[in-house]
C-alpha cells in the first residue's frame, strides 16, 4: 500500500493514486441460525418446485382445452407429456373409483 505521486509539469497539479487491499472473514457463532436458514431454503425450495408443477398442469390444460398440443418432433413436447384429462383414466376393473360403479343399495 502507499501513494505514487508524480509532479505534472508548468501547471502545478499533482496525480495521486492510491493502491490498496481488504479482506474480511466472518465466522457464525452460533449455528442455529445458519440450520434456520436452511430449512427456510430447502422449505422456500419445495413451494417454488409446486408452483412450478401446478402452472405447468394448468398451462398445458388450457393448451389441451383449446385443442392444442406440441408437435411430436418438438423438443419441448414433453413438457405436457404427463399430463392427461381424468376422462382418459380407467380404473381396473376390481377397483370401485367413488365417482364410478355407483351401486345402488339393495332393499
């Protein structure tokens, strides 16, 4: 560190620069806080990733709703891959879904 000064001919003026450095260390003392910090990341983390699935189900609906969809050549065609109307569901055939194979109760 230190100056470098240099005199600038007849007019009288003098450049100065100045060179330095600084570092700076900080060490947690208490590490409840940085597990805190954690958890809110990871929980922050996991609230983005469903928003992300739920806007992208949604999208895609309206896609399908509208009558539209990805060509089968698009790289992005597997964005909507997954995701498919409940009417193109089946239940198998052992299985009682509540919403089908109503069975009427016998007198």
């Amino acid at each position: 560190m230190g100056n470098d000064t240099q005199p600038q001919g007849d007019e009288g003026y003098v450049i100065t620069e100045n060179w330095g450095f600084q570092i700076n260390f900080s060490v947690p003392l208490d590490k409840r806080g940085l597990e805190q910090c954690r958890q809110i990341a990871k929980r922050q983390e996991e609230r983005m990733k469903l928003e992300y699935e739920m806007i992208r189900a949604n999208k895609c609906a309206d896609l399908q709703r509208k009558g539209f969809t990805y060509a089968p050549n698009s790289p992005h065609r597997i964005a909507c891959a997954d995701i498919i109307p409940i009417s193109a569901l089946k239940p198998p055939k052992d299985s009682i879904w509540p919403w089908k194979n109503k069975k009427k109760p016998t007198p």
